[in-house]
C-alpha cells in the first residue's frame, strides 16, 4: 500500500515536469510551431491547404539556404551580418556578367549563364573571404567585421547598378532555376535539399565539422588540442557567404533581375530562424535539421501574417519579438539545464 501511495505522488509530478523537459531537450521552436499553427488556422481558412504548404515550402527554401550558412558562423561564437549585402552582390554582379556574356553570344545560352552563376557566386563569396580574414587573422569582432562588409557591399551593389534593376539575362534562366519544377516540386528546393545533405555530411561526418563545434565550444582548448582555429573561422565565413551567394543566384532567377536592394531582411530573419531552432548565441550548440526547421517556421509566420492581412510593416514587428522572445528562451533553457545538472 505504500508503494503505490508513493507511485501515484510521483506521477503527477513527472507530468508536470514533461514541458520543461521537453522545453529542455527540444527548445522553443516545437511551442512556437503548434502556437502559430493554431492561430493561423484560425485566421484564414486556406493557411493549412496543401497548396499554401507547398508555397510557403517555396518561399522559405532562400532563406533556409541562407540559414545553413548563418548557422556555421553562429556555431564559432559569431554571426554574419553582411549575408544580405552577400545577397545584393551577388544578384547583380552574377546578373551583369550573365547579360554581357549573354548578349557576346547569343546562341551559347548555357555558356552564359554558367559564366553568371559563377561570376555572381565569386564575387559574394569574397565577402565570405574577407569577414573571414579580419575576424580569423586581425582579430576583428564579428560584429564589426560583418557590420562594415555590409556597408561596403551595398554601396558596391548600389555603385554597379544606380540602384536601377539589372535585365538582359536570358530566358533559360529564370525558366528552370526561378520556376521551374520536376514532379510538382520546384528547383531551388531540390538546390536547398542537396546543399542541406553535403552540410549535413560536413558538419557530422568529417573531423571539420567538428572542428567547428569545438571551436565555438572553447577556442583556447580547441587551439591546445592541434585545431587551427584560424583556418576554422576562414572557412566558416567563407562557406557562411558561399551558401548566401547561391540563394541569391537563385534569388536572381525567382525575381528575372539584378537588384541591389534585396537581402535587407535576411540578417534578421536567418538569425531568427537560428535562436529560435536553438542554435546558442555563445557558440558551439545547434543542430542543423532545427535550423532548417526554424527557417520553415519563419517562412509559415510570414505567411500566416499576408492570410491574415497584417501590414508588412508590423510583420517586421513580430519578428523581431520573435528573436527577442527567442534569446530570452534561450538563456532560461540553459539555466534549466544548469539546473538538471545539478
């Protein structure tokens, strides 16, 4: 009789226990999810339609590819702030080298638009080698580091164009690479999902993944155990601004222009989707299927907010309570598991 009075005592508290750990184990995002589902539903009857999931499976698929790169670079104990100018960069100088080659020769379509693509994907990935450079070899703080590229980079997209769109690229481009699709499913998904397998690969199946983690983890004990920490973070910044610069060829194709002035947003938005899938601020903790769940999430609370008619304006509102209500998480997640430590 008195193991089961004590059986049923405990039951009640392992219940009540169960959010907090799930909280612990998961982080916010799994609350944040059922939350904006629910909510959204509510709001407009064509949110959880089949079709609307697939569209925002569309439109998240940039920012997602975006998010991976950001990832990398929050995981050393840093961030990228210049992946929106990496954005720009690249749509309009991958956008004028595609026109002029295009325009050379006429018949050889392929030709010029390979020649685009990597002309647009070197010159964003430079941002990469530069960031990389002044945090790894000056020790510049990333903030700063990424901070000024950002600057720079507009002014050089903005100087390149006059802030006038880019047109003259053929139509083969945006055909397959912004619209295309092959079994319901359109391109730049099937680009996302391949560069979300190689990462995957890298980041937990070779010692430089690992690499990674550890030197986000403990920079100075990474270094003491033979890690090159300074080719570590050059790498982590350059692959950080490779992956921005293939969603913003992308970007390229989606929109059939050059633009100087797109990627604002994708600062916010990929570090969003980082904090919110968990990824610690402080380096060394994040996994990458949250990640790309986090970026989903944004892309289904945006949206949820163009159904439910909420001004674009206050959309950028709610994100940012989102980051906000994200770090604060964050920070009593770790404190509960100091706590379980214990």
């Amino acid at each position: 009789m008195t193991v089961s009075s004590d059986n049923s005592a405990a039951s009640p508290m392992n219940w009540a226990d169960l959010p907090k750990r799930l909280f612990v184990r998961l982080g916010i995002l799994p609350f944040l999810l059922v939350i904006a589902v629910v909510v959204f539903t509510f709001m407009s009857d064509n949110f959880l339609t089949g079709r609307n999931l697939l569209n925002v499976l569309r439109q998240s698929v940039f920012l997602t590819i975006v998010s991976m790169g950001q990832m990398l670079a929050l995981l050393t104990g840093g961030f990228d702030l210049s992946v929106g100018t990496t954005l720009a960069v690249t749509s309009v100088v991958g956008a004028m080298t595609m026109a002029a080659a295009y325009a050379a020769m006429p018949d050889a379509v392929w030709l010029a638009i390979l020649i685009g693509c990597f002309a647009g994907i070197a010159a964003g990935t430079l941002i990469g080698v530069c960031n990389g450079v002044g945090v790894a070899f000056f020790g510049v703080s990333p903030f700063m580091m990424s901070l000024g590229m950002t600057s720079v980079g507009f002014g050089i997209a903005l100087f390149l164009t006059g802030g006038t769109p880019v047109y003259g690229m053929p139509q083969t481009f945006g055909d397959i690479f912004g619209f295309g699709s092959f079994l319901g499913i359109h391109t730049p998904i099937y680009v996302a999902v391949i560069l979300a397998i190689l990462l995957f690969i890298y980041l937990y199946r070779t010692p430089f993944g690992r690499f990674i983690y550890a030197v986000g983890g403990n920079t100075k004990a990474a270094a003491l155990s033979g890690i090159n920490t300074r080719a570590t973070l050059l790498w982590t910044y350059i692959m950080c601004a490779g992956m921005a610069s293939v969603a913003g060829m992308l970007l390229t194709a989606r929109l059939d222009t050059g633009e100087a002035n797109i990627g604002a947003s994708m600062p916010l938005e990929s570090i969003a989707a980082c904090v919110i899938a968990g990824v610690s601020l402080r380096g060394g903790v994040g996994r990458l299927e949250n990640v790309i769940l986090g970026a989903l999430f944004i892309g289904l609370v945006q949206n949820g907010m163009n159904l439910a008619r909420i001004e674009s304006y206050l959309q950028t509102v709610v994100l940012g309570g989102l980051l906000i209500l994200a770090v604060i998480a964050d920070q009593i997640r770790l404190r509960y598991v100091a706590s379980l430590k214990d």
